[in-house]
C-alpha cells in the first residue's frame, strides 16, 4: 500500500505499476462528461482554461449536493469509458493521471504510456465511505453543470489500485479470464 | 370504484424515496455475505467488504450508497376498479422532487437526450409505466437505477431455434463485455419472450424479485447456472480487480412471442440493487 501525496511528478508515476494499491491525498479535479466536452471544445478553440491541467489529477465522477454544512456528500468514480475521447487532448494538455473507473480506450493506453500518466481505478458503489475520505470541495468551474461541474476535491488516504500504468499494461487484462 | 387520491399515494412513495438511495437490500447485503465465505481471491474479498461497510455507513448517516443516486423508475399495478384524482405521474414526480431535495440526493435527469441536455434540476420525470390487473388495489414498484448498468444493458433479437446454451452464451456475453465499467457484482434479470419493446421492460422489473427466490422453471434454474457460471468464469470479480464472484444471480423469465423471434432482453444491475413496492 502506497501513499501518494498530489501533485504527483512524473518520477513517481514512472515507478507505478498496473495492480498497485495506493492511497491519495491531495487535490483533484472532479469532472466527467459535460464538462470534458467543455474545455476540449476551449483547447480547440485556444482559450484559456479555467482550471489549471499541468500535473493534475482528475477523479471522473459527479457527486451528490452537500448537507450538514458540507459542500459534496457522497462522491465515487464514473465509468471512465465515456471519457475516452476527450483524454489524449487532455493528457496533452498535461494531466498527469486519472481516478475512475471501467475500461479504458486503446488511443486512451497509448496516450497514458506518450505522456509518461496512469490511470487509477477505485471502486464504483461505495461513495458513501469515499465521501468520509474528503477534507473539503469546492465549484471551480462551469457551475452553471450542477452536479456535472468541475469541482477541486481534497481526499485524505483514498483507496485506489493502478489500472493502466505509464508502460499501458491493464490491470483489468491481467485478472480478467478468456475462454481458450 | 376505488378512489384513490394524491396524498395517499404520495405519503407512502416519498418515504420510501427517501430510504431507498441510502439502503442496499437486505437480500444482496446476505447474498455478498454468503459469496465473501468462499471467495478465494483476498483482493476480492476486500472488496466486497467495503460494499458492506458502506451500506453499513449508507444506512446509519443517511449518505447515498453511491453518488448516482439514479433515476427513478415506477411500475404501476393498477387494478381495474381503481381510479385516480389527479394523473399519478404527477404524483410520483412530485414525490420525487421532494425526497430527493430533502435526501440531499443527486438529480440525475437531462431534459432531453438529443436535443437539451440542460440537467432538470430536480431527478424528474421518473420513468412511469402501468399494467392493468384484476381489483381495487393499487401496486406500485419502485426502482432506483444508476446509468452506468442500464449503459451496459443489451436487447438482441436471437432466432427462434436458438438453443439454450447459445441464449446463455449470448447472455453471459453482454455481461461479461459490461466487466468493470457496470459495478460487478452483478444482479441481471433476463427477459426471453414478448416483443422488442415489452422485452426490455420486463427484464428490468425481474431486478424486484428477492436474490434468495428459486427459478421458476427446472429448465430456466439450468439456463440461470450456466449463465452463472459462464460468467463467473471470466473472474472479473468485485469492480473488476479479479476474482470468483462476478453475478449474484440471474433471473430468467418467458413469455409469449412472435413466431419469428426470440427476444432476449438483458438487464444488469450493479451490486448497489435499491428498490421497494407500496401496496395502497
């Protein structure tokens, strides 16, 4: 079991591997489908980015509204998939890795091992656990999404396995058994 | 005629709304039980311990299983003699927006999936469908559901002279190409029969019955163990890190159909299964 503390360097991640049990702390970025087809369209179309890409974590995922004075309740990964086509233009940009989960895109693996990123899963379905693992949240961006916002989110020691490392081997392709 | 108004459906439902994103069944919290026993895979068996520890943390602070607290669908049973005041998909709707505002829950809803994608703020409109049966009493199943499982859903129109393994190799298939982008463990409910559109609807609905409950035709018990094991075989395991358990259990029902198809209508669930029935 690792600590990894973000902003994370690309020396560290040269020394993960896929299957690897980590513990973040730190701050991500939480975004997941509208806001991605956002600021790849703002790329595209050269405009300065409201959120800050080089060496960021994004945690694809949309959380529940806060109570009791908190401003997120329960938060867990999204089905990473529907991200695909927006990641190489994201990792270009400079992201440094993602926290979702499912199956990533071959284009998606290819551009984890250019830009030296991973890619990590956690578990779908136990965000209330997930959400006593956050020291605080807020709106960054495109507030106007709702639960679909881009939100900046400190985790302390969340749970998380190496998916795909910076060589692109898949966890999720080692475990999983094909009939011969 | 029994008459039956707004409020008296409305009390039941939102209490209910506002337990079920906050509440694994009790069924699949003894089925996880059951298969972390004889589970082989230590990674696996950690697994499944955090989705117990998190219904344990869901149900005593009230916070959502998890964040997709889904979107609501209804399944009426509505007995002949039963008439209503007002529209009950008004009711429901407002049923819904009340306890998912109250619930601190997530609203899940676009508008509309081409044209306005604009969220509707409240997790309106529930998915609302009706069946009329014999009496005066009102049945009203109710079943919260993630995208990410009804993404991974599948209806394939086989041929009629399929046999039973070729159905349950094409049912396992679907579920294990869903893998870890769905939430194994899994709960499916399989439809095989009616028509391209009844078939996906009765499917879903299978999801209500208990994990426990035995299969309802020695030949279907076989289709649902071949399935099962199938599907198990491919040891995608909890969230797909690996291991023995990947389908809680499957269920397979018939009906009717055209003499030219074989409907299979393939509905995962993830493992956070959440969904009750009201009986007025």
């Amino acid at each position: 079991m690792r600590e990894l503390n973000l902003p994370l360097d690309r020396a560290t991640v040269a020394t993960l591997n896929a299957g690897d049990d980590v513990l973040i702390s730190g701050k991500v970025f939480v975004a997941r489908d509208q806001a991605h087809l956002r600021l790849v369209e703002m790329i595209k179309n050269g405009q300065e980015l409201p959120v800050k890409l080089r060496n960021a974590v994004i945690f694809y995922a949309g959380p529940t509204p806060g109570r009791n004075g908190n401003s997120i309740g329960a938060i867990g990964p999204t089905t990473s998939s529907r991200m695909d086509p927006f990641t190489p233009a994201l990792l270009e940009a400079g992201i440094i890795g993602m926290i979702g989960k499912g199956r990533r895109s071959p284009e998606v693996k290819e551009a984890i091992r250019k830009h030296g990123a991973v890619y990590f899963a956690a578990l779908g379905g136990v965000a209330a656990l997930y959400s006593k693992m956050v020291v605080s949240a807020k709106v960054v961006a495109f507030p106007d999404l709702g639960p679909e916002a881009i939100y900046e989110v400190e985790f302390k020691r969340m749970p998380c396995i190496v998916e795909i490392d910076t060589s692109g081997k898949s966890l999720y392709e080692r475990t999983m058994r094909t009939e011969r | 005629m029994r008459k039956i108004s707004p409020q008296e459906l409305f009390d039941p439902l939102y209490t209910l709304l506002l337990d079920l994103p906050v509440t694994l069944r009790q069924d699949v919290i003894f089925s996880i039980q059951k298969v972390k026993e004889s589970e082989t895979s230590e990674r696996n068996r950690q697994m499944l311990d955090l989705i117990l520890q998190n219904a344990d943390v869901a149900a005593s602070e009230k916070i959502p299983l998890c964040q997709d607290t889904g979107a609501v669908s209804v399944f009426l049973e509505v007995g002949l003699d039963v008439s209503f005041e007002v529209d009950p998909a008004r009711t429901i709707d407002r049923a819904v927006r009340e306890a998912f505002s109250e619930g601190s829950f997530r609203p899940s809803i676009a508008r509309d999936a081409f044209l306005d994608r604009t969220n509707t703020a409240d997790n309106t409109p529930a998915f609302v469908s009706a069946k009329l049966v014999p009496g005066s009493s009102l049945k009203v199943d109710v079943l919260v559901k993630g995208g990410g499982c009804d993404n991974a859903s599948a209806i394939m129109m086989m041929r009629p002279t399929a046999s039973a393994t070729e159905v349950a190799d094409a049912v396992a298939k679907v579920i294990i190409n869903a893998g870890p982008n769905a939430c194994p463990p899994f709960v499916v409910g399989v439809m095989l029969g009616g028509s391209f559109d009844t078939a996906p609807s009765m499917a879903k609905k299978l999801l209500m019955r208990d994990l426990a409950s035995p299969a309802l035709h020695p030949a279907l018990k076989e289709l649902e163990d071949d399935i099962t094991s199938k599907v198990n075989a491919s040891h995608i395991g909890a969230g797909g890190f690996g291991g023995d358990n990947t389908l809680l259990r499957v269920f397979v029902e018939t009906a009717p159909s055209h003499i030219a198809s074989l409907p299979v209508a393939v509905n995962i669930s993830c493992h956070s299964l959440r969904s009750g029935s009201i009986i007025l």
